[in-house]
C-alpha cells in the first residue's frame, strides 16, 4: 500500500530537513521508508507507477529542498540570475575577422566574434566583415547592442533552458 504524499505533506518533510541537525541520519530514515516502498512492497510492479512516485516521493522533495522552494520557480530564478551573464566577451586579436550587421547593429562598433556569427540569426542578414584592429570584444548578448537577436545560439539563455528541459524530460 502506498500512501499518498501531498505537495503539503511533501513541504513538511522538507521543513523537517531543513531544520534538522542530523541532515544525513534524517535523509537516510525517509530514503529507507520511501524506497521500498516504491520499488518492494508491491503486487505487481508497474514502471510508470514506479517512475511516477520516484519523482514525488524522492526527487521533488530534494529538489524542494536544496532550492527551498518550489523547485520550479528556483530554476527559473537561477536562470534570470545567469542570464545576464550570459556574454560571450571574446577579446579580438589583431587581424581577426569580426562581423557587424547593418540590419541590426546599434552602430558600427557593435561586433560579433566569428563563432557567435555563426551561430547568429545575422548570418543570413545584411551582414559586413572586417578584420579587427586588436583590442575590442564581441558584442554577443549584448541586449543594448544589437535591435534583435542580441545573442548567437551559444550564447541563448533560452535556448539553453530548452535544451535542458529536453534533458530533464520532465513531465509535470
Ligand atoms: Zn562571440
Ligand atoms: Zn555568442
Ligand atoms: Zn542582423
């Protein structure tokens, strides 16, 4: 028989975590409670059932647990975090191509490293090239740099968060 475990019920496993002074005893007890539980004690194992009740039983708790809070809005917050860092800030040597865009580009000294043009929605735009002078950076995720697609598919916080999610296969 397997008991039902609310997301209320969940919250108060993780207030008991987070104010345990025994973090490894109190993870061990509710592991060793939970596991057979999901994966023993049962007529007939069912994998959806089983993977179902890893991710509420086991996973969404520690993950509400080391974010604490909703695991959800956690990961969304790490993301704005890191999205503004997400620059690519390659330092051109002299004679390097770099490539602007005349479509796009704020003005003339907004440039894009040759990977991140790649990568870059400019590429099929009226693009310019030339070789750097030596000193400068690439412009890549530079909100205030570019009209649109201020970040090549490197640089994409988005971009990454749908790779990640593809990863995950979460299925809430
Ligand atoms: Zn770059
Ligand atoms: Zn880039
Ligand atoms: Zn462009």
């Amino acid at each position: 028989y397997i008991s039902e475990i609310s997301p209320e019920s969940q919250m108060l496993y993780v207030c008991e975590w987070q104010a345990s002074t025994d973090l490894k005893l109190t993870l061990y007890t509710y592991l060793r409670k939970q596991v057979p539980r999901i994966f023993c004690q049962k007529e007939e194992s069912n994998p959806n059932e089983e993977e179902e009740e890893v991710e509420r039983l086991l996973l969404h708790p520690l993950e509400y647990f080391l974010f604490g809070e909703d695991p959800d809005e956690g990961v969304k917050k790490l993301k704005q975090g890191s999205s503004s860092s997400q620059l690519c800030g390659r330092v051109f040597k002299e004679g390097e191509t770099v490539y602007s865009c005349r479509d796009c580009a704020i003005d003339p000294t907004c440039v894009l490293c040759m990977d991140c043009f790649q990568e870059s929605v400019h590429k099929s735009h009226r693009y310019k090239m030339h070789a750097s002078s030596g000193g400068g950076f690439c412009d890549c995720g530079d909100v205030e740099a570019w009209k649109i697609g201020p970040c090549c598919s490197i640089h994409d916080p988005e971009a990454e968060e749908r790779e990640e999610t593809r990863m995950y296969k979460r299925k809430d």
